[in-house]
C-alpha cells in the first residue's frame, strides 16, 4: 500500500461498526438535519472540551466567520493574524470588511506570540486570532493578559490543535479552543477530529454571545421565521455528527499515537543538524497535526523531490505568506517578516496519522536520512 500522508481508510476499519450503527441511525429517524444524533454530538463535544456551549456549523472558515460577526466590529476594524498559517484565517477577516493586520510568528513555536500581538495594537485593533498551528498550542496565558490589558476579543483558530491542553501558571489546565471569548475547529476529515465529509464548530462559556453565535449560523433568527440579526445558513448534518460522535470517544488515543510517531521522528532525527524538528512548548500538550520539520541550508526542496521518488509524500504548509497572497496585496505595507519569511522556506511536514506502522515509519525515516547521508558524502 502506498504511504499516505493521512491514512483514513485504515482508521475507518478500525471503528466501522460504530460508525455505520450510528449513522444508520441517523437513517432511521431520517432527521438529517438537527436532530438527536446532532445534539448528542453536540452535548459530548461540550463535554469533553469542559466548555458551556458548542454551536456545530458547516465548515471551520465558517466558524471563523461567524465568530466575528458576532464581535459587533466594524468595517475598517483591525484583527490581528499571524501571517504564517492557512488563508481562511484572515480570508474572513477581509470578508466581513475587517482589516487582517498579519504578523510574525515565533520561530520555534511557529505561533503568535504576546509580544508580537502587543506590538501590533493600535486604536483600532479590536481583536486577535491566534492560531495553534500543527496542532501546538500557542500562549494563551500570555495572549489573554495582553487581550485584556487593551480591551481586545480572543477568538482562537482551533482547526489543527483539538484536545490539546494548555496549562496556566496556577496549575489550571484548559483545552485550546475554550480559553479566548471564541474558540473556532474544523472537521475536515483530515483534522484530528475529522468527519467524513465538511464541518466545523464554534465554543464559548459566554452565554449571550453563545445565543448570538447561534442565531448567526442560523439565518439569524431567534425563533422561527423570526430573524432579529443579519445571519447565514451554517449546519453540520447530522450523518457527519454521527461519525464525529464515534471518533470523539477516540480522539485522546489517536493523540497518543499521533505523539508516538513524533516521538519515533525525533529520535530518528536527532543526530541530522541540518533538520529542527517541532518544539514543545512547557505550557502545552501537543496533539501534532503535522510533523513539521524545519529544513536548513536551502534543501528543503530538494528534500521534497527526494521523497517523492522514493514513494513518500510531503507537504509544505505553507509555502507563500498570506500578505504575498494576491488577495491580500491591498492589506500589505512592504515589510518582509523574517520568521514567516524562513518558515515558508524551510517547512516540510511528513506523513502523520493515528495508523502508522512501524514498517512504514522506518521507510519514511530511512528516506529521509539517506538524502542527507547522500548530501554529506558530496
């Protein structure tokens, strides 16, 4: 079987009678949209976050967009992003007629920063939204403090770090996602937490804000046929919640294994000086969206085409900075950032997923030291 980067299809084995159960069931009430299987989803997804509300929608740019609709902010309003992550991230942003401010990211961590966010504001940030990329949790600690000290609203992109864990320095112990006003996932079936075809979630303890974010993705209305603010049409079907429900139940151990193959990687990788591999902070758990290597001395590349022809595939997330999209040339003011300038450079994510064998993992580990085994010896 060829190496995948995400191996799905074993996965599904593993669990397809639960899966299937559940979504005949969802057959059998033919509720298809809402309905018990939903909210079941729904109520756990809570639960395990240890959040008061969860409103399921239709996809994670979805649930970014909605987030700050329901932020009352302004056209020409700025909200701070890091540069360094996926477009929908400020593509919403400029949608809503918001300003995206993107910012440098923290070389090791690959994340925003506090710092960084701080020496961004101006008096018409309004709010930030940071990113755990590759499924690291950023500072949220230090990004809340700087939040209230200006007065800003926190809506955390949540779509690669679900079930990580952030520790406070009181010792209390929250999940990504719950700690801003808005935490926002994707379900894309990729994602940690992945269904089998689009969806996405949005989470907050505020209780009136959990009220608007549901009006929100539902065209607005409070009741039915009674729309008291401009809305969209956002819903997560049923049959996905019913596949989302079983692999929920999973998802600590699909990070454990996730954290065994990153463990395998580093090992592997340790004596290779031209390769960093992925920094764990001390505040956070790391659930590993990507296995993200850092790449040095301009072979990142080569590396790449090396592992193709050797069967193994690779990603570059990301490979252009978002204020060098076209999209985004309005919002750019000419400054090159340094870190988000290296790590579209350098950044090349290998094959992860919850199914690996020891048999591919050592393919993949020999193809990558023998390209520099074959560099060293020219």
């Amino acid at each position: 079987m060829a190496i995948q980067m995400v191996d799905l299809n074993t996965q599904y084995a593993r669990i397809q009678d639960e899966i299937n159960r559940n979504i005949q069931e969802v057959l059998d009430s033919a509720r298809f949209i809402g309905g018990p299987v939903l909210e079941r989803f729904r109520q756990n997804l809570a639960a395990y976050l240890d959040v008061k509300h969860v409103i399921t929608c239709a996809n994670g740019t979805d649930a970014l967009q909605i987030a700050l609709m329901a932020l009352d902010l302004h056209p020409g309003d700025e909200v701070i992003v890091p540069a360094h992550t996926y477009v929908a991230t400020a593509e919403v942003i400029a949608l809503l007629r918001l300003k995206p401010v993107m910012v440098d990211v923290d070389r090791r961590t690959m994340n925003v920063t506090a710092e960084i966010i701080e020496a961004a504001i101006t008096p018409k940030t309004k709010a930030v939204v940071p990113v755990h990329l590759y499924g690291q949790a950023a500072d949220m600690e230090a990004i809340m403090r700087v939040a209230e000290k200006h007065g800003l609203f926190v809506v955390e992109d949540n779509a690669q770090a679900i079930g990580a864990e952030v520790t406070f320095s009181d010792g209390t112990v929250r999940k990504t996602g719950t700690i801003g006003h808005i935490g926002t996932t994707s379900f894309f079936p990729s994602k940690n937490l992945g269904c089998y075809g689009d969806g996405g979630a949005i989470f907050t303890d505020d209780d009136v804000l959990a009220q608007k974010l549901q009006m929100i993705a539902n065209h607005g209305q409070s009741k039915k046929y009674h729309h008291d603010v401009i809305g969209c049409n956002s819903r997560l079907d049923a049959i996905q919640a019913a596949v989302l429900d079983v692999k929920l139940k999973y998802l600590d151990e699909y990070s454990a294994a996730r954290n065994k193959v990153a463990g395998a990687y580093d090992a592997a990788f340790a004596g290779i000086d031209e390769l960093i591999t992925p920094y764990r902070a001390p505040f956070s758990t790391h659930v590993f969206h990507q296995y993200t290597l850092q790449v040095q001395n301009g072979k990142r590349d080569a590396l790449k085409v090396h592992l193709a022809e050797k069967g193994i595939p690779s990603m570059i997330y990301y490979p252009v900075p978002l204020y060098k999209q076209k999209a985004f040339a309005s919002y750019h003011t000419g400054e090159l950032l340094p870190v988000t300038e290296y790590l579209s450079e350098t950044v090349l994510s290998l094959p992860m997923h919850t199914e690996m064998t020891e048999e591919t993992l050592a393919e993949i580990v020999e193809g990558v030291g023998g390209f520099f085994e074959l560099n060293a010896s020219r």
